[in-house]
C-alpha cells in the first residue's frame, strides 16, 4: 500500500497500522484487519497545473493537490497549504492523519488535504490573488459544502481563504460554506482563529487532571512551545490564562527563551509581526515588548534542549520537529506530558522515547511521561471548522461562549474516548502504567470509519 518514495506517508501509516497491530484489536475482531488495505487508498487524487502571472508581467507555474482520502463519515475535510516543501506524500500524510483525526471530533466529516508547492512569502497581495484565483479555477471542480470543504494551513491564512473563496463564488455563481477560516462577516465562525491552540490546552490539562486524579492543573506548570505561528502563539496566551509559565517559542530560525515566563505583550508583538512574514530574531529588536521583557535568542535552533527544567512540552511547528535525542532531553528536564500542536511532530524514535518512559516502572525520582499523539491533541482546529460549517448550514453565527464551549467539551469527550479505547484493547504487561494515548486515538478513529465503512459496503 505504501510506496517508497512517500516516506512521510509510510511514517504516518507505520505508526496507526503498527499500534493497531500491538493492540487486541484485530484478536478480539478479526474483520478490522480487512480494512487497512483499503482506508491506506485515498479515494480520489487531483493534481494539477496552477499557472499565474507575477507583477512583472511573467508567467509562473506551481504544482496544485487535492487529496480527497476518505468520506465515509462525511464531506472531505481539511486544509490547503501553501509551502515550496509541499508534494504528494507531505499531502498524503496530512489527509491519513485527517481521517482519523476528524473521526475523533464526532463531528460527520472525512479526511483530506490539499495544497501548492506556492510559498507566499515575499509575494505582493495581487500575485497572491492572481496564484489563488488560478488554483481555485481548477479546485472548483472538485468540492462543494457537500462533498469536500477545504481550509487554512500553513501559508494559507484569512487573506488566501478570502482570494479563494471570492474566486469560487465568481466561477460557481454559488454562496455556500465551501471554504472553512471565512472572514466573520461572510461566514467564519469566533473562536476559528483560536481553536487548535486552545484545543491542544484543553487536551493537555485533562491529562494532567486524569494523571493527577484531578490534583493538579497547568497552574504552576512550566511549559515549552515550540513556532510561533497561530497554533503557538493561542497555545501560549490559553497556558498564561490558566496559570502557566511558557518558556520558549520559535521559528524556522531559531528560538526564544525565557525563564521568567514569555507574557502576553510578547505574544501579541508575534502575533502582529508574523502576519509581515517578519522572523523572531527581527521581532524581538523591534517590538517594545521585548525590551521591557527580554528574551534569550539562540539563532538555528529549536527549544528543546534549552529550556532548562519543564513540565509540559508542546510542539506546535511543523512534521517531526522533535528528534529522538531531543526527547531524551526533555525526560531529563523533567517533562511530564507531551502533546503534539503540529502534525506528526514527533519523529518515531521521539515517540518510542515517550512510550518508553510511559510504560516502565518508574520512581518519584523519575517520573513517566504521557505523551499525546496530534490527530487528537490538535484536532479542535477542524472541530470548530466543523463548527463553521454546521453555522453557515443554518446561516446563523454561533457566540463565542457557544463555540468555546463546545470546543472544550468536545476535546473532553475526544480525550475519554482515547482512554476507553486504550484500556478496552490494551494488551501491555504493566497494568499500572497510565493508558497509551497514542493507541487510544487509533483505535477511536479507525473503529469508528471503518465500522462506517462497512456499513457503506466498502469493505465486505
């Protein structure tokens, strides 16, 4: 099923397929074991030519994706990214990863991904419009409200979501909730912008609660975030909330550290720079913020190894942007719960290290690590989109307090079902080990499609 040349695909197939395998899953219902071959096909695949014209009047060429996985449980569903590492098995691995994580949210969508090898960066406004009025030229085709409903992802923002969305409307003559991260006045849904740094918060302090039996909470906790984009920066703002310390953030050159706490004034001024593509090493020469309160700057690296003593590590970058070497620093430094913001932020060796520690007897001297894997941690992102398109459904706009609400209960309710799954199916020798999110989250989302999936008549 898995090709060579995919290896971020064969990575994300790997790790759902081989913790199904180390479950009782396929011994107490061998049916299931039929269902791999198939749900590892995406439905359909759509590439394409995406040719646009820059403000020098020259013509430029990008490659245009659309993976559309699998929809047993409703319209496809997830994002479209704009980044020159963009190709088909970065694609492919998002829109695996999707199925399962949006089964996760309860909600009736599927899984898919999309995207350009465009980067946006350094780009005018109308080179921008021009690229996304030729993408959705093509994309136009193939989705709708009912069938497949894109949205934001790295390098697609409000500003991309909105060329794209007026381009669908001119070339369909159709207004309808076909694009999630829609402006709030057409269509988007309050907490949107919000919803996967938040989620991965909620996430995070039911672990801490369930490991704790509900003594503790992220008071007190210090926590290390890596990026600084918008995952990051609502993760960051949601932890000072609830009474945290955040240590670092970063960005594709570097990270900042700070072991008196990166406030909220440091937040906003990423939040206001990153929207000019500005890097943090300029931001923290530039922004008042960060004079009043400095940081550490350590140029080309990430946060991991520098962050001193941690509670909480939150990766919130991009794919495995924690080495196994790295994750060993993090058990050193005393993490107790790991939950991935990012997709797949976690390379195979980084989650064997966290599983490791988790399932060994351990001493109050060395205490066991609960890591989140981030089809469930991050999954409030397409739970709200998900949200949106239930809103534009019934041409209503929900408050913040409603979609807050349903956020935090919904990752509660993902969280549980994690647990159940894991407990019900587990086959480890240590029963007092805390349960394997990991295969909980597997187990959760690939039951629940497949049994979907028989029910259609896809696998019989």
């Amino acid at each position: 099923m898995v090709q060579p040349s995919e290896p971020e695909f064969e990575q994300a197939y790997n790790e759902l397929v081989s913790t199904l395998k180390d479950s009782t899953l396929f011994q107490k219902h061998p049916k299931y074991e039929r269902v791999v071959d198939v749900v590892s096909i995406p439905e359909r695949i759509i590439q394409f030519r995406v040719t646009w014209e820059n403000d020098k009047g020259e013509i430029q060429v990008n490659r245009g994706y659309r993976v559309q996985f699998n929809s047993a449980l409703g319209p496809y569903k997830g994002g479209l990214r704009l980044h020159p590492s963009v190709n088909l098995s970065i694609l492919k691995f998002l829109g695996f990863e999707q199925i399962f994580k949006n089964a996760l949210t309860g909600l009736n969508i599927g899984g898919g991904k999309g995207g350009s090898d465009f980067n946006p960066k350094g780009k005018s406004d109308n080179e921008i419009r021009r690229f996304c009025y030729s993408f959705m030229r093509e994309l136009s085709r193939h989705i709708s409200q009912d069938t497949d409903v894109p949205a934001g992802d790295i390098g697609t923002g409000g500003r991309e979501i909105g060329y794209l969305f007026g381009a669908y409307k001119l070339y369909k003559n159709s207004w309808e909730g076909v694009l999630t991260g829609k402006g709030l006045t057409w269509g988007g849904s309050l907490i949107r912008p919000e919803a996967t740094g938040y989620g991965l918060v909620y996430y995070t302090e039911q672990q801490i609660k369930y490991a704790t039996k509900g003594k503790e909470d992220f008071s007190g906790k210090r926590v290390a975030i890596s990026g600084s984009g918008n995952v990051a920066q609502y993760a960051a703002l949601k932890v000072i909330e609830l009474g945290g310390t955040v240590v670092s953030l970063s960005d594709s050159k570097g990270a900042i550290i700070s072991e008196t706490g990166i406030t909220k004034e440091h937040v906003y001024a990423i939040q206001e720079a990153k929207v000019q593509f500005k890097s943090l090493s300029d931001i923290i020469n530039e922004y008042s913020a960060f004079s009043a309160s400095p940081v550490k700057y350590i140029d080309g690296a990430r946060p991991w190894i520098h962050v001193g003593q941690v509670d909480v590590a939150l990766p919130c970058a991009t794919q495995n942007e924690v080495s196994g070497d790295e994750a060993k620093a993090l058990v050193s430094a005393g993490a107790k719960y790991v939950a991935e913001g990012s997709n797949m932020g976690c390379t195979q060796e980084a989650i064997d290290v966290f599983e490791g520690e988790r399932v060994a007897t351990k001493s109050a001297a060395s205490p066991a690590v609960w890591y989140g894997p981030g089809k469930a941690s991050n999954a409030g992102g397409v739970l709200v989109s998900a949200l949106e398109m239930a809103q534009n459904s019934q041409r209503i706009t929900w408050t913040s307090e409603q979609v807050d609400g349903e956020l935090h209960k919904r990752m509660i309710e993902l969280f549980n079902q994690s647990i159940k799954f894991a407990t019900e199916y587990s086959n480890e020798s240590n029963k007092d080990a805390l349960p394997s999110l990991v295969k909980g989250a597997n187990l959760a989302g690939f039951v629940k499609v497949a049994d979907a999936m028989f029910d259609h008549g896809d696998v019989y």
